[in-house]
C-alpha cells in the first residue's frame, strides 16, 4: 500500500494505492467548527446531495446515472469530530479494468456534479426535493424516542455539559427544521463551499499522476482556508459528586447510559494505555465488564463502553431489567475501583493487545476503514498502522493504572422501562 498526500491550496489530496480492491473509493470532506444552530440545517443539506442535482433532478435519475456507471454509489454522512462538524460524501465505483475505460473518470464527473452542481434556481434550492428531505427528517426526530439506544445516550451527553459540543444532538432539532427553506440552505451550501475545510481521500488500483490530474479538474476550487479551532474537547472541572437522572419510558427494556470523564490525558496517554484500558474494562466478550455484570451477576442484557477519545470521554451503555438498574450501577463502580487499583491480570492485558491487534488487522480489509485510519491521521497526529501496533505492544501495567486513577463516573443516566 502506497500513500502520497498532495496539499492543493484550497484542499488536501490523499491518495492510496493498493491493488487489494475491485473498487476505487472516493470521499469529499468538509468540515468546520461545530455550532449547534448550524447542524440540523447540515443534516438536510447532507442529505441534498443524494437527492438530486442539477443535471439530475430526482432520485430516480440519480440511481439510474449510478447503474450506467457500473453500480457506483454515492452516499453522504455528518459526524462530530471534537470541536468540529464533518460532512463526507463518498463515491464507489468499480476499477476500469472490471469495466471499461473512463468509468472512473465518468464516476468522477457524476460526483462533481452532486456537490457543485445542485438542483439551484434563482439561488434556491428545489423546493420540492427539499420537502422530501425535510419530511424525512422531522419524522425521524418526532420518533427519537423509538430508538432507545441512541436517545439514553443524547440525554446523557446533555445531562454531563448542556453548554459543551459534547451535548449537542446530532440528529438535529425540530425547532431549528421549521426554520429551513430553500433560500437560506442555499445560502449556508455556498459557506460550506467557501470557507469548510476540504480533504479528497482516494483509495484503489490507482494511477497518482492521472487521479490528481483527474481531481484538479473536477474539483478546482481556488479558496485558500485554514484551521480555526482544536478538534479535542477539553473538559471541565470533575464534579464532587456523580449525577444520577431517571426518566421513565414505556419501553420493555431499560436503557442506563454512564458517562465518565476522563482528564488530564497526555497524547500518548489518550492514544495507547487508555485505549487498552477501555478493552480490559468493557470492550468484548473477555471484558471485565462483560464477565462480571452479565455472566457471572446476570445483570444485564448487554454491556459495553466506549471511548470518545476527542471528547475526553468513555460512556459505558447498558440493557437491563428495572429491578437490577442499581445492582448494574455498583457493580460497574466496583469494576471501575479495582482497574484504578490495577486488579486485572497480566492475561487480562495481553488480551486486550490481541484484540487491538485484530482491531488493527481488519482496517487494511475495508476501504473505508483505510481512509479513516488516514483521515485521524491527517487531523490529529496519530501514528500509522505499523506504529500503532509497536507502541501498544510496550504499553505497561503501570501505564494503564496511571490512566485508569484518571476515570472519574460524572453522570448516570437511565431510561426506564415502566412495561417490565
């Protein structure tokens, strides 16, 4: 595999070549400092890329242009990256020598074209497809509370800092919806164009010097533009005393959601022994958590945690009985107590590096893996594969433990299910 990164001014261009791949995989990255006014009207306008374009007015024209060109795809998608929003749209299309000359320089121009040519009149977007977009979306946030899961963690994330990015919905806000119109979405898609910071990754049996001459001439964007802000989220102060909040839902499972803090982290810290910490303490079956709350205690439907490196942050997410919400909260404190003592075993650790090791293993089996393990490393300064996998072997017991005195439960958060 072979990597050349080219800064074009106005944006970076990432090229990976590997020959693992039947496919070439383009992704378009824009991204700007988070404010929570802005999101839902990203949201829609994320979604107006895949629903028609200029020279393609619906989404059936765009699904047919997608079959003429072997199959490609075009999806797009926002996340929170720290400090930041992210907005990526990625095309897929088969190499030419599964197909035929100048598919992907066709792929190329259709994707063009979704981002730079929109369905636009008189400086509005269509507000046809616009209602389609906006209908969708105010049905999936009139049933956020449906999705169980994800809302015990939007609440928790509001419950630790109402004031910080941390809370923050992603899925946007109803109130913010009704603002949209097809004047003034147009008028923040000129922004993102204009001020966004841009990264082009492209991954596949690749040419560097005809893909970067391919991608200067569809994407010749002249807007020189710098960073504005830190991606990590510095936390505040730790509370005195864990925050614990209760709501009540008519739902058959109750959902506990804990989040913790974690402060004070170097970069090595937050990039190596915290992230063997979270495996010993609550990722996958060998876990801590996994052995103790659901197979020997029975506590639990699932159990898991996370880390949110850039936010400071692993959240520990939980399915349980109402009855057994505090028996699963003492018993993930008392887990938490003994890692910060460095009760685990020396198999507990060397467990946890084989189960980075896989992690690390299955990056290089998926083309969107590889450009977000690129991408991190573009953003943040984080070593490549190879070093990766050489510091995590050094990592120590006494590293981990230094981490693991720094994890402090801030809020606990449960939705309870009154059908049990």
């Amino acid at each position: 595999m072979q990597y050349v990164k080219k800064d074009l001014g106005s944006y970076k261009l990432h090229m990976i070549k590997t020959n693992k791949f039947k496919t070439i995989k383009t992704r378009v990255c824009f991204r700007r400092p988070i404010k929570k006014s802005e999101i839902t009207m990203r949201n829609i306008l994320c979604n107006m890329f895949t629903q028609s374009s200029k020279n393609y007015k619906t989404k059936r024209e765009l699904a047919i242009k997608s079959q003429d060109l072997y199959a490609a795809t075009i999806v797009s998608s926002n996340s929170r990256l720290g400090n930041y929003m992210n907005t990526e749209i990625t095309l897929t299309v088969l190499n030419d020598k599964y197909t035929e000359d100048n598919n992907f320089k066709d792929a190329l121009d259709f994707l063009s074209d979704v981002i730079y040519n929109p369905n636009v009149e008189g400086n509005k977007f269509d507000d046809k497809s616009l209602e389609i977009i906006k209908s969708n979306a105010k049905t999936g946030l009139e049933g956020l509370k449906e999705d169980s899961n994800l809302y015990s963690v939007i609440r928790l994330l509001e419950n630790m800092d109402e004031n910080s990015p941390i809370s923050y919905r992603g899925v946007g806000y109803l109130e913010d919806l009704e603002k949209i119109n097809s004047s003034n979405l147009y008028t923040y898609y000129k922004k993102v164009l204009d001020k966004d910071l841009m990264d082009i990754f492209i991954i596949g049996d690749i040419d560097f010097v005809e893909t970067e001459e391919l991608i200067r001439n569809y994407f010749p964007i002249k807007t020189f533009k710098k960073q504005r802000a830190e991606y990590l989220i510095e936390q505040g102060k730790n509370r005195i005393r864990k925050r614990t909040i209760i709501e009540k839902e008519e739902n058959n499972q109750s959902k506990l959601a804990i989040g913790c803090r974690v402060m004070g982290l170097s970069e090595y810290e937050r990039n190596y022994p915290l992230t063997l910490y979270n495996i010993i303490l609550g990722a996958g079956d060998d876990s801590k958590l996994f052995r103790e709350v659901r197979e020997k205690k029975s506590l639990c439907y699932y159990i898991h945690s996370v880390p949110n490196k850039l936010d400071n942050l692993i959240i520990i997410r939980a399915g349980i009985d109402k009855e057994n919400i505090q028996k699963t909260i003492d018993v993930v404190e008392q887990q938490i107590n003994l890692m910060r003592k460095g009760k685990f075993s020396k198999e507990d650790l060397n467990t946890a590096k084989e189960y980075f090791n896989t992690a690390l293993d299955n990056i290089t089996e998926s083309e969107s893996s590889i450009i977000d393990a690129y991408y991190m490393m573009e953003l943040l300064g984080i070593d490549d594969i190879e070093q990766r996998r050489n510091k995590m072997a050094k990592v120590t017991v006494e590293e981990i433990v230094k981490v693991a005195k720094k994890v402090k439960i801030d809020t606990i958060y449960c939705l309870e299910g009154t059908n049990q």
